[in-house]
C-alpha cells in the first residue's frame, strides 16, 4: 500500500468509525451517573421563599435548591426536617438550625410587580450567627427560573469562592425515531435541562453545536443537503447562514473569544486540515499544513492560539 494510499485509508476509516458512534448514540440513551461529589459537602437550608403580589406559578426556593444539589458542594436539608420557616432576620432561630447540622441558612422575599420580578434573598453563617450575603436579583417576569438560577450563583460563589453557571444555557442534539425515521433537534436549554426550546429539526445528523461568546448564536454542523456544511444561526430571530459547505469534510467549527473568528476543520485540500474564517470578510486561513489528521480545534482564552487534536504520534 503507497503511502498516499494509506493515508486515504486512514481517513476513510475514520469517516466510518464516525458514523457507527453516530448510529449507535442514536440508538441509545445517554446515562450519566455521578457517583461522588466532594468529601464534605457543605450542609445548607433553603427555606421557602416569602412572595408578595400576584401568583408567580414558581418554587423559586425549589429551584435553588436544586441547583445547589447538583453541583456536588452542597447538602441541601430536606423541607420535612426544618423546624421553622423564617421569612426576615428577626425570626432565625440559630439553636434550631444548629441542632440539625445545618451550617447555612438561605432565607428569601419574591415580589412580581408588573412584569417585573424581584427576588432579595439573606444567608446566614449559623455558626457565627452572622449574615453574610444579602443580594437582590431581578428580571423580567417571563423569566422567573432566571431569577431562581442566579441566586443560586450568588451562593455559590460567596460559599465556594467560584463563579456560578447555573445561570447559563445549554445547547444538544436529540436524535428521536425508528432506525429508517430518524429525526435530529436541536435544542437550547437552562443549565438543569429546564425550558428546551428546539433551534433546529431535520431527518439528517447535526453536529458539534458551538455557542458564540454573546450567548446569541449557535454554530453547528447539518449533513440536511446530504453532505456536512458548517451554519451560524441567530437564536432571537432564527435566522441561519451557511459559512462554510465545501466538498468533503466541513468540522468542528469553535468560536473566537472575542466572537469575530470561527475555527474549523476543512478537506476541501485533501486532508482534514484547521482553517480559521474572518466572520466579517468570510476570509478563510490555513492554519495546519500536515499529512496527519488534524481536528477538533478550541481557543484559548486570549484568542491568540489554537489547541487540536491530531494523529499526528500514531494516534490522538
């Protein structure tokens, strides 16, 4: 076998491998278990938060409790075991949580005035007997898990001393139907799955979602014209952009940090090589010149590399 040859193999074998982890992704559920969280969790109590005006439809309380158990840091005491539901600081009872382990106590006050909500929420240190944080969250009514979500931001970050992401969304493909009916949606979501909105439905594969710094837009990779093309698609309006639908294999595309420049992966040449586009002129740069492999690029945060994986040792 030449050498060319070879190479060709390698590449069509690759292509291959691809489509059967694609088959069978399709054809099972994604389980994930987590089977440790940190060693010592930290224990805290959410209490019911107080809620003044009209109905609000929402355990916002729920929520950050939620969210707080999810993260692994923290052991959220069950509603069942409190003694107390106190709404201000005059009725925390710091023997009463003291007894029960509890070493945070969250205590909140919603009000929706208009189309607007308000959420002011206190936590204290029970061993010290001090408040530590008071923080006020708003947002417009429509968006009440928002509110729910950057609360539980606010205590994480005062209590582990990192940033929250509660408060962020997620972006996945869900492949539905029969072997010979498959149908491919792409969906936006709260960080805890809540709210999946579908950004895009088609009976061929999509892959690699990739969020713009702004939060405004998704890239991805649609196989719809029955070959891969990269798109830029607005989530506000739904409009979409094809960048990119060269012959061969069109990847992986990774926004810029600062959102002006998409990397990606292209064989238009012959070989899966890194290229980067120029959002504003649609310009393209090569950026990898090898007979390897080269894919999966990722920036760094100062947007002045790129990272990627390449068999380029014999293997990834």
């Amino acid at each position: 076998m030449t050498f060319r040859a070879s190479k060709q193999y390698l590449f069509f074998t690759a292509c291959v491998f691809f489509a059967v982890v694609l088959s069978l992704a399709a054809r099972a559920d994604l389980l994930i278990e987590i089977t440790e969280g940190v060693d010592d969790p930290t224990s805290i109590a959410v209490v019911p938060f107080a809620h003044s005006g009209a109905p609000i439809g929402i355990d916002l309380a729920s929520v950050v409790s939620a969210d707080l158990t999810r993260s692994g840091r923290f052991e959220v005491l069950a509603r069942d075991a409190m003694l107390s539901s106190p709404r201000n600081v005059t009725e925390v009872v710091y023997r009463d949580w003291r007894s029960l382990g509890v070493e945070y106590l969250l205590i909140g006050r919603s009000e929706l005035a208009g189309d607007e909500l308000v959420l002011d929420i206190e936590l204290f240190d029970i061993t010290t007997q001090r408040l530590v944080m008071s923080q006020r969250v708003q947002n417009v009514s429509r968006e009440m898990r928002a509110v729910a979500h950057g609360a539980s931001d606010q205590v994480y970050e005062k209590l582990t001393g990192i940033e929250g992401v509660f408060g962020t969304r997620m972006a996945y493909v869900s492949v539905t139907g029969a072997a010979n009916q498959r149908i491919h949606r792409l969906i936006v979501a709260d960080a805890d799955g809540a709210r999946p909105r579908e950004i895009l439905r088609s009976n061929e594969p999509i892959l690699s979602p990739d969020w713009s710094p702004d939060g405004k837009h998704l890239a991805y990779v649609s196989f719809e014209s029955s070959r891969p093309a990269i798109y830029r698609q607005n989530l506000a309006t739904g409009k979409r952009e094809q960048l990119t639908a060269f012959r061969g294999l069109n990847g992986a595309p990774a926004w810029s940090p600062d959102g002006s420049r998409m990397a990606m992966v292209l064989s238009k040449d012959g070989n899966p090589e890194v290229y980067v586009m120029d959002l504003a002129s649609k310009g393209l740069k090569r950026v990898t010149r090898h007979f390897s492999i080269d894919t999966e690029p990722d920036w760094t945060p100062d947007g002045k590399a790129l990272v990627f994986t390449s068999d380029r040792g014999g293997q990834p």
